[in-house]
C-alpha cells in the first residue's frame, strides 16, 4: 500500500500541474504573439478566459449524450491521475503501483477514447472528423513511442519511469546512442502528441473548428481548455522524467522537492520557448502526408533497436 | 460431489436439455425454457467443477468405453478446470439472455436451436477434459458440427456459404490435428494422452506434430492466415452462439496449441515460440486493421477475435520461449498473460456479442450506419456495451489492460536476457501490440460512437426500446466481470499464476502483493488496479468541484438547435459514419488491406474450385453410370440370355445334362 506521504505528495504534485496549465497556455500565446511582433494578450489571459466561461451556461447540441457531458470531467480526471504517476519533482515515482511505462501509456489512452468518442456523440461532423483524426494519429504515433521507449527500458532493465529516467541520468546504461535515438525518437513521438502546428491534427481550428472541442462551450470548454494545457504539460513532464530528471530530488525533504519544482519550471521554459519557435515557424502539415512524418519516427525509433540490439 | 461427478452431471444436464429442447419444439416457449434452464443449470455444475480443480491435484476419470483401442478418459488438471469454468461462465450467461433472445426465432425452429446450443457446449466441456486422442478428436468433431448447425441457422445464402467455408476449414483443421496425434501415437503406442506425455518422440517428429497442430488448432483458433472462415462465420450465428464460438470455441484452438506444445510435447524448442509469437503479431495487427474497415457490427467483432487471438498467442509464445530458453520467469509470466487475456477475451468479446445481439434484436440490421442514438432508448445495453469496449480497447483499470500490461512485461522480460533472436523478436511484438491497441481504441471508439452516439441515422433507430431483461442481466453479469477481473487482479493473478505454474511443472512464483501486481521481480515494476480505479473516480471530484464552484449565477444547461456546420443546415447525410470515420486508416495502411482482397480472392477461389469439383462429381456420376455400371449390368444381362438357351424346359434335356456331367467329372477324376 502507498504510504500517506506519498499519496498526498503526488496529489499536491498533480494540483500544481493542474493549476499550472492555463500559465502555461499563457506563455505560449505570448510568445507567439511576440513572434507575430504584436503586444499579446499578457500571460494570465488564460485564467481570465477560463473564469469568464465558468460563469457562462452550458451549450449542448441536440444529438449530445452521456459522452459528450462526462467528457471533460473523465479526460481531467484521467489526466489528474497520470500527474500523479509520472515524477515530477521526485527522481522516484510518487505512488509505486502508477508510474509504469505501459500504465501510463493506457491511461493517456482513456483521454483518447473519451475526447474522439465526444467527438462523435456530438453530432457535428467536424467534431466527428476530429475525433477520427486524434485516434489516426495516436495510431501513427502508438508504435513509435512505444518502441523508443521499451528500448530505453531494456537499456535500464526496467519499466519503471523512475527507474528508466534514473538508470539515463547516471549513465548507467550499456549503448549511449541507442539512448540518444530512441530518446530523438520518443521526444518526435510526444512532440506528436502535443497536438501542436504542424500537427495540430484534431482540433485544427481554421480546418476543423477545433474539431471536438468545436460544440463545447461554458464551463465545459473552460475545464477542456485547462485540460488541453494540462495534457502538454504532462506529456512534457513524461519526457523529462525518462530523458531529463536532472535536478528532481532523489528524496522528499523539502528543500529537495523545492528544488526539483524550480528544476522543472526551468525545463518547461526552455522547452515553451523552443516550442514556440517551432509551432510559429511552421506551416500545418496535410494530414494525408503525416504518416511520412510518423514513418520516419519509427525508423528513428527501429535504429535506436538496431542500436540496442548490436550494443553500439 | 467430486469435481468429476459435478462435471458428469453437468454434461448430463447439457444432453437432457438438448434433447428435451428438440422434443418440445413444437412447444416453443417450452423448448426455449427447457434449453435455457437446463443450460444454465449444466453451465453452473461445470463452473463449480472447473473452479475447484483450478489449484489442486488432477483428478481422473477412466471408463473403459465402447472401443478397446481407447479408453474413455476424463482429466479434470488446472488447465482444462480453466477452461471448463471459462466455458461454463459464458454458457451460462448466454442462457441466461437466450430466455428473451431466442423468442426472436420463434417458428424458425428453436428446438433444434437449443438442441445443437446445448450440444455445442457439451462438446467443448469434452474436448477440454478429454484424455485420449481419439475422444478428444471425436468430441472436437462434435463441436465443429454442432457450431456449423449454429452457423447455417439463418438458411440464407450468407450463412450457407460462411457454413460452407467453416466446414471445409473445420474439417481440413480436424485433418491436420488426427495427422499429428496419429504421429504421436504411433511414437506412444497408445492414444492416451498420459502415453503421449511418457513419451519422447525425436526431435523432427515433434516438429512435424507441432507444426500440424499449430495449423489445425490455428484454424480453430482463427489466427491469420487461415482465419477466413470466422469473420462470415461468426456473425452468420444467432448473437448468443456467436458470443460462445467467439468467447470460447476459438480459445479451444488455442488450448489444443498449448497442450500439444507444452502439455504433450513438452514445448522445449525455440523456434515454435517464435513462430506461435510472430503468428500472434501478425494476427493481432491485420485482425484489428480490418476489424476497422467493416460497418457490419458483428463481421468487426469477428475481426477483433482474430485480434485477440494474437494477443493471446504473443503470451502464450512468449511462455513457449521461457521454456525453451530455461527462463521459467519468462516462461510463467507469458503463460499468465496468455492465460488471463484468454479469459478476458472470453468475457468481453461474450459481454460485446450480447451487446450486438440486443441491438439486432431491436434494429433487425447489423449494419452500424443505420443505427446511432441508441443510448437513449437503449440505456442499459449502451452502458454494459460501453464497458465491453472500454475492456477490449485495454483502457485501465479494466480486465483487458491488465492482461495486456502482464504480456508486455512478458516480452520485456523475454527481451531483457534472451538470446540474439528473442532480443530481435520480443520488441517487435511489443511495438505490434503497441499498434494493436491505439488501432482497438479507435475500432471501439468507431463501433461504439456510431451505434449508440450522436443522432439516430433510421427511423429504426428512433423508435427501438430497452431489450428483455433476461438479456439486461446476462450482459451485466458480464459487464461486472470485465470490471471484477480487472480490479481485482491482485487475486485473481495468483491463481492464473498458479495454473501457468502446474502447466509448466514449476513451483508458483509470486505475481501479487497486496493490492499491487508484479512481474516477478518487485525492482522492476508494479501496478495497482484497484488504487488506479480509486484515483479515476476520485479525481474526477476536482472538476466537479471546479465546475460547481462557478455555478452560482450559471444557467441551467442548454440544448442547442443544431450543431455548428458552416453556417450550413446540418442534416444526417453530414455526420460521420463508420466508414468515413476509418477512412485515414484504410488510408494509410491500404497496402495491409490489399493482402486481404488478396487472399479473400484466393478463398473465393478455393470455393470455386469446390462448387466445380461438386458439379464435376455430379456430372462425372451419370458418366460413370454410363461407362462402367451400364456395360456390366447389360454384359450380365447378355450371358443370361446366352444361356437361356440351354433350359430348353423339357425333362429329357435336363438328364441328358446331368448324365453328361456325371461323364464329365467321371473323366476328370480318372485322370
């Protein structure tokens, strides 16, 4: 069983990150904004927008059921659960029994499932066209992410995120550039998952009106919204706890995990810039050529096997 | 009661119900009772009999039977008291919804229904227990036959030829199995299973018997490449058969490749687990793929059994591997997986096939195009289908995750300290299972999306209601085991580790600890199910509590007019369909999809080829007639009217004959 410390510690650790997303968005409105040389909206925009639908009433087109309402509450609650699996301020996985590979692979599956089905259960058909579009690409991206990543896992012995991004970080693994390409290979697959230009696939909005984001509005949008945010950040703390845990604290004093949070919003930063210039640089790519995109993950993702297998 | 006697008289319940069910046929109400009660009363004595054989001693039974080459034996081990339970549990559930379901085929004949029903899972209980080759491979004969009953029930010409298809697979499968039990046989010097085990045959026989196997069971088992006859077969079948035949009749193939293997032969050469495992792969992959691209609800679950196949046989072959590399962690962890995903698949594939089954039931279409909105006047149904999807799609915390989790740990186990080969193959599974599941996701995403979401696309779709509640309860029942089996993986872990354990004559090694499983080793990695399951529900407060926290001045929620289209009118033609909603995928992936016309031309062929050969046949007997009866009948014909001659009819001729005979025989013996 989990001790109280620990769980309490993951919760704190998931609620940061919940309240952290609308910054998060923030920031990169800003900085795109300032690429586009105009002033911007300023870096809480986003808190105000989300207050604001809050307060709005819920919209629902007729054709909405089950799906379409529960939605947004099952992807937070989802994704809530996933920040309390995958560390952040800790070099170790804040509750054993979460922080597995493969567990938190299928849990951002749940997100999946739930966000296309409401697609679907709205009735729209851009919404639906979104939906079909999220599920191609985790498609694509699914084999690449995984084998990148098991080979980083056999390189550590492990299918611990803890363990994986620990074994990485001492350098205790047998072939360095395995690590290399299939940690290139991982980062292409998550940059996928990201949903930003140019593979903004699901909720394009000049294409697909956002595709099953496009009938929510209210209080609904605001939780997705957050959750959208929420879901990048995720997938970057993912990243960094396999690729970059330098700085997170290998106990839970509190100096410790001080340092491990001021470590990890200065990952983010780097990272949100670099992102930015990328997704601002960049025009969407057609969706009928992105498996050449994800094709060329998986070779990455093959040569970092290949690499593995013959020890290099 | 022994476990033996329990399974006795739950075979005995099985034959009165079939039987009774067929002479109350003109009664129809009566038969669909009988059959139903008897079923469910047969399936609960079996499940008792398996379930308390599953940690134990096997148990025995030897009757010395009809024939004196083989003995009537019965073996009640871990493995087939799994079977039988698995077996039993879907029987019963599927008896259960038969009270209401059947009534749908009234004045079709549901006596002989029933009859060939009961039969059918008589037939698979035996195959299971049966100890001796020549009983095994009669009552997997009676299977077949009783399932092809089930198949052709419709009598239209859909289900006459999927029937036809399914008999000449069974049949050429049946072939390839008695082949190699005769193998062994003739190395054993008995049919008995128990001789096979003693014996040791060399190493290429063993190989030819493996190979034999794995292509009749694989057939059974519907893996690729001889799967064509199971999507036209399956859903050719009343729902509550298909759910059976896809729950269970396709696991017996699997079982038959493990007990050939493992429990006969001892399973300690590579290369078979690296084909059982590149098989699985290549069966899970295409399986799913073309699952995606159908709009026939039934013909994409028949795909997704093809799907699971593979699923099991990557951690049956990857415990095949544990057992010849001398691993026995991997080798436990791959026949647990295996194991646990083969009951799963049984439960949720059974859970979606009801769920089908009660949409037809109220649609009379199998087509998902037609359907949409059914949540709404289907509630029940929608939720219990909505769980069965979850599971399939390995969403956690639900069965099928967690067997799922167990086979990649499986393969990464393998894949940690193996030979070159197992390095090079286990990641690649895994990579294969990786695709499997993000293309499972959007396959149940689509099915589901589109029979019980958005709006309704028929006037059918409009006006369908809640189905009976017998088939509410049968479907809930499974809807509850998918989440039981998945929540409380830290008990029932244990016992299929055990069973793996007795399988491969290991001692048990522990899966479990507390609320947590794990692969072995605790250094490597644990899950919790049940603390996964609490985090999901409970988090899901803190958007509640976020939401509620502004309601203060917020309206109540609103319907819209319609959804946003452009500022177009939106109308039914606009929504998404089950085609368009694959159509990326069948995209992307068309080479994939181009292997199977392929190969759906070659089985067309081969049908061809058939009805040829029957109307060659049915032209080549009258020409047989003509050419060889035809001639000696009138050659007999023409000596008889030679030798008319001789009977003049007058005495005198007569004795003049016998006096020439009497000369005759005279002369001869003189000389």
């Amino acid at each position: 069983m989990p001790t109280l410390t620990q769980v309490s510690l993951a919760f704190v650790q998931a609620l940061l990150l919940l309240a952290a997303a609308p910054l998060f968005t923030g920031i990169t409105r800003v900085l795109r904004a300032k690429m586009h040389t105009r002033r911007g909206p300023g870096v809480l925009q986003d808190y105000r927008d989300v207050i604001k639908l809050l307060r709005r009433q819920n919209l629902q087109p007729p054709a909405a059921g089950f799906a379409f309402r529960a939605m947004p509450t099952v992807m937070i609650a989802a994704l809530l659960t996933i920040a309390m699996a995958v560390p952040v301020l800790t070099r170790a996985v804040p509750i054993p029994g979460l922080g597995d590979l493969i567990t938190v692979i299928y849990l951002f599956a749940i997100v999946r499932f739930f966000f296309s089905l409401s697609g679907l259960d709205s009735g729209s058909s851009f919404a639906g066209i979104g939906g079909s579009r999220e599920l191609t690409l985790g498609v694509l991206v699914e084999p690449t992410l995984v084998l990148s990543l098991l080979v980083c896992a056999l390189l550590a012995g492990s299918t611990d995120i803890g363990a994986m991004g620990e074994a990485i970080a001492t350098g205790h693994v047998r072939s360095a550039g395995a690590v290399l390409l299939a940690g290139a290979a991982a980062i292409f697959a998550c940059y996928f998952e990201l949903g930003k230009l140019p593979y903004d696939m699901a909720e394009a909005e000049q294409e697909l009106q956002e595709g099953p984001l496009s009938e929510y509005s209210g209080p609904s949008l605001a939780l997705l919204k957050v959750a959208m945010g929420f879901k990048q950040l995720l997938i970057l703390a993912f990243v960094f706890a396999i690729f970059v845990p330098y700085g997170s604290s290998s106990d839970t004093s509190l100096v410790g995990l001080l340092i491990g949070l001021a470590a990890f919003i200065a990952k983010i930063a780097v990272v949100a810039v670099v992102l930015g210039v990328v997704e601002n640089s960049v025009a969407r790519a057609r969706f009928r050529l992105t498996p050449r995109h994800s094709w060329f993950g998986l070779g990455i993702a093959s040569l970092a096997f290949v690499f593995y297998i013959s020890g290099l | 009661m022994t476990p033996i006697q329990l399974l006795c008289a739950s075979l005995a319940c099985s034959i009165v119900a079939a039987f009774g069910s067929l002479l109350l046929s003109r009664a129809e109400n009566w038969a669909i009772s009988f059959a139903g009660l008897g079923g469910l009363v047969a399936a609960v004595l079996g499940g008792v009999a398996g379930a308390s054989v599953l940690s134990g001693a096997p148990l025995v039974l030897d009757v010395a039977g009809p024939f004196s080459f083989a003995h009537f034996i019965i073996r009640l081990d871990a493995l087939s008291g799994l079977m039988v339970l698995v077996i039993s549990t879907l029987a019963a559930v599927a008896s259960i919804y038969s009270f209401s379901y059947v009534r749908e085929y009234g004045g079709r004949g549901v006596g002989p229904m029933g009859f060939f029903f009961n039969l059918f899972v008589a037939s698979m209980v035996l195959v299971v227990v049966a100890d001796n080759a020549f009983w095994f491979l009669v009552f997997f004969e009676m299977m077949s036959l009783a399932s092809y009953f089930l198949v052709i029930f419709d009598q239209d010409e859909e289900a006459v030829s999927a029937g036809f298809i399914y008999f000449l697979v069974a049949h050429a499968g049946s072939v390839a199995i008695m082949a190699g039990f005769f193998l062994m046989a003739n190395a054993a010097g008995s049919l008995d299973f128990a001789a096979f085990r003693a014996t040791h045959p060399s190493a290429l026989v063993a190989s030819i018997v493996f190979v034999l196997s794995l292509l009749g069971f694989g057939a059974k088992a519907g893996m690729i490449p001889l799967h064509v006859w199971l999507p036209r077969a399956h859903p050719a079948a009343p729902s509550h058969a298909s759910a059976l035949m896809s729950g269970v009749m396709i696991k017996i193939g699997v079982f038959g490749i493990l007990k050939v293997s493992v429990d006969l032969l001892g399973g300690d050469v590579l290369w078979w687990g690296i084909a059982v495992l590149a098989l699985g792969a290549i069966s899970s992959v295409l399986g799913v793929i073309y699952a995606l691209a159908e709009h026939d609800i039934k013909r994409l679950l028949a795909y997704h059994s093809v799907e699971n196949i593979g699923i099991i046989m990557l951690g049956i072959g990857t415990g095949m591997i544990g057992i010849a590399t001398h691993h026995p962690l991997v080798a436990m962890l791959g026949m647990l997986a295996g194991l646990y995903h083969l009951i799963n698949h049984a439960i949720f594939k059974g859970l979606l096939f009801l769920g089908a089954g009660a949409v037809i039931f109220r649609m009379h279409t199998k087509d998902m195009d037609k359907m949409g909105g059914l949540a709404r006047t289907m509630p029940w149904t929608s939720a219990c289908f909505l769980v069965g999807a979850l599971a399939i799609s390995a969403i956690p915390p639900l069965n099928g995750f967690v067997s799922e989790w167990f086979t990649y740990q499986a393969l990464f186990a393998a894949a940690l300290d193996g030979t070159f080969l197992v390095q090079f193959a286990t990641p690649i599974a895994a990579t294969a299972l990786a695709l499997t599941g993000a293309l499972a996701v959007m396959c149940f995403v689509k099915a589901y999306g589109e029979m019980f979401s958005g709006l309704p696309r028929s006037k059918k779709a409009e006006q369908t209601t809640e189905v009976p509640a017998p088939m509410i309860i049968g479907m809930v029942l499974l809807a509850a085991a998918c989440v039981g089996l998945g929540l409380a993986a830290p008990l029932v872990v244990p016992v299929i580790g055990g069973i793996a354990a007795a399988i491969l004559h290991m001692p048990p090694a522990s899966f479990a600890n507390g609320v947590m499983v794990l692969p072995g080793d605790p250094a490597h990695t644990l899950l919790s199910t049940p603390l996964l399951a609490v985090l999901l529900v409970g988090l899901a407060t803190v958007p509640l509590a976020i939401s509620a926290a502004f309601s203060g001045s917020r309206a109540n929620r609103r319907q819209a007019a319609e959804p946003w289209a452009c500022g177009y009118l939106p109308d039914a033609h606009m929504t998404v369909t089950a085609h368009s909603f694959a159509q990326p995928i069948r995209m992307f992936f068309a080479p994939l999809y181009a292997v199977r016309r392929t190969a759906a031309a070659a089985s067309e062929g081969i049908e061809r080829q058939f009805v040829k050969l029957v109307s060659l046949a049915r032209r080549g007997e009258p020409m047989l007639d003509r050419a060889l009866v035809g001639p000696s009948i009138s050659f007999v014909g023409g000596v008889g009217k030679r030798l008319q001659i001789l009977q003049s009819g007058a005495l005198s001729t007569y004795c003049l004959y016998i006096v020439a005979a009497l000369a005759i025989l005279l002369l001869i013996t003189l000389r």
